[in-house]
C-alpha cells in the first residue's frame, strides 16, 4: 500500500501518518508547513516540504491513495482573509482534482470536509442528509471542495470518500508555533492554558455543545474509507455524543474565565454516525474522558 498525504505535518494528518506506517504502508507526506510542524514528522516516512499545487502528475501517478487533508482549518480567519482561504481550502483540490482525473493506478481519495457545513442544524444527532447551512467561509470553502470531489470523481471516475469531521482533538492539536492558537481545539487550547497554569478561557457561557472526536478514531475512519470498494459517499465522524465546554473545562480541575462568544460558530454540534458504523464499519473507540486523561 502506498499513499500520500497532504497537510501530513498538521494536526490530523501527522496521527494518519503514524496510523498507516503502523500498518506497513509507505507514506509520502506533502506539507509547506503554514500549519504544521517539522516536529510531528514519523521516520518512516517521506516528507516534500512544498506546497500541494506544486505538485505535477509525475509526482502523484504512482500512488494508489491520496488522502487530502491540507487546508487552513479554521473559522474565524476565514473572515478576515477569505481569498487567502478560499485558495488554500478550495483551488488547491481543484487543482489535485485534475492531477488524479489522469491516474491509473488511484484505489481512492479520501477528502477530510467538514462538519460546519451544517451550520445549525434542525437534527440532533445531525445526519448527513441533514440540509447544509452555511455560516463562515470556512464552512463555504470546505463544503465547496467537497462537492468538487464528489462531482468532478463521478465525471472522471476518480473513487473518493469525504468525511465530514466534527470536532477533533487529540495529540498536537495545539501547535505553540501556530500563529493562529487562539482558534484551535478547544481542548488542545485548554490543555495548553492548564500546561502554562493560566486560566482556561471559555467563549461565551460555556453553554455551546460539542461532539469531540479524537484524532486517533478520525485516522481509523480514513484508513477505513480508504480500503473500502464504496465511493462517491460522505459520512459524518464524531463520537456520536456532545458535551458542553464548560462540561469540558471541568474535566481539565483547573479554574477557567469567560471571553465573548465569537460569530459564525455553531451553538451545538452532535454527529448521527450511523451510516458510517452501517456502511465502513468505524466505531469511536476512545472516549472524550479517556482522550483529555491522556493529553500531556
């Protein structure tokens, strides 16, 4: 099996590498590092620190999996600098997209979408054919790249499988690094306030709900896509449960204040993960007590 990863220096993809490699695939990892760090690389693998567009189709026509998971993954500077997002989370896959229109030897494209297509949804848990409401450009990009996936891989016979992420947490989802912290996990962001022993900061009353998922379970979910003969599906991954985030704060024993809520966030995530257990067989494994118990 070999297969490469983009944005595999980031949060997320950095835990697929480690999974894939555990497995004996081989892995090249693509990352310009705006993101992610060269600390998270695994020795196993092989690393092309350049950007995704870089790229040309003598580089990618010998992979038999891509899993495309480099974006600027966050909502807040999606609003301040929506064209610098918009190339990075939507004219990048494109661009990919039309590299892998030309392959012969592709088994599957793995898309990492997002769960903010929802917006605030009617349903809870929120299935996948829940109607999409947009609230941020991120959520606008991300839903837009994943419809590109979709649409172009049924014209070209590209196989491809989105997931749509509720929210992950887990090992380095806090890079110190990151110009861009104060919009990373919220776990990851407490676990880095109770590290410096300064108050965690909750936005809002604390009263929003989330469906935490954590990075290992998500790397089990794109292995699983990846293997599987189904394409041209989306299907949510989260935990299939929600806490709120002052729920969240009290399990870190530590004090914690209150900052203003931020626009364009929902009040309430909560994934419906039936099809995914139904159709690729995931089951989360590691539950949000376990996974913040472990947090270093």
């Amino acid at each position: 099996m070999n297969a490469l990863i983009t944005g595999g220096l980031g949060f997320i993809g950095s835990n697929l590498v480690d999974f894939l490699v555990s497995k004996k695939w081989d892995i090249t990892v693509i990352d310009n590092l705006s993101t992610g760090s060269l600390d998270y690389k695994n020795l196993e693998a092989e690393y092309w620190i350049k950007n995704v567009d870089e790229l040309t189709f003598e580089d990618i026509q010998d992979f038999e999996y891509v899993f495309h998971l480099a974006a600027l993954p966050r909502i807040q500077p999606s609003f301040d600098e929506p064209i610098e997002h918009e190339d990075a989370n939507v004219i990048i896959t494109i661009k990919l997209l039309e590299l892998l229109k030309q392959s012969k030897k592709l088994k599957k494209l793995v898309y990492s979408a997002s769960s903010a297509c929802y917006g605030t949804p009617k349903n809870y848990p929120t299935p996948e054919s829940e109607q999409i409401q947009i609230l941020s450009p991120y959520a606008l990009q991300k839903y837009s790249s994943e419809q590109y996936c979709l649409i172009l891989g049924e014209r070209f016979n590209i196989p491809v499988i989105t997931l749509r992420y509720f929210n992950a947490y887990g090992p380095r989802s806090f890079n110190p690094n990151n110009t861009q912290n104060a919009y990373s996990s919220v776990i990851g962001v407490f676990n880095a306030q109770k590290n410096n022993n300064t108050q965690l900061t909750i936005t809002g009353d604390g009263s929003q709900k989330r469906d935490f998922v954590h990075a290992k379970d998500i790397a089990n979910a794109n292995y699983l896509a990846s293997i599987s003969p189904i394409t041209g599906e989306s299907y949510n991954v989260g935990y299939g449960t929600c806490y709120s985030i002052i729920e969240i704060a009290k399990m870190f024993n530590t004090d914690y204040t209150f900052i203003p809520q931020r626009k364009g966030e929902a009040m309430i995530t909560y994934a419906n993960i039936d099809k995914i257990k139904k159709d690729l067989g995931w089951v989360p494994q590691i539950s949000i007590e376990e996974g913040i118990s472990t947090l270093s």
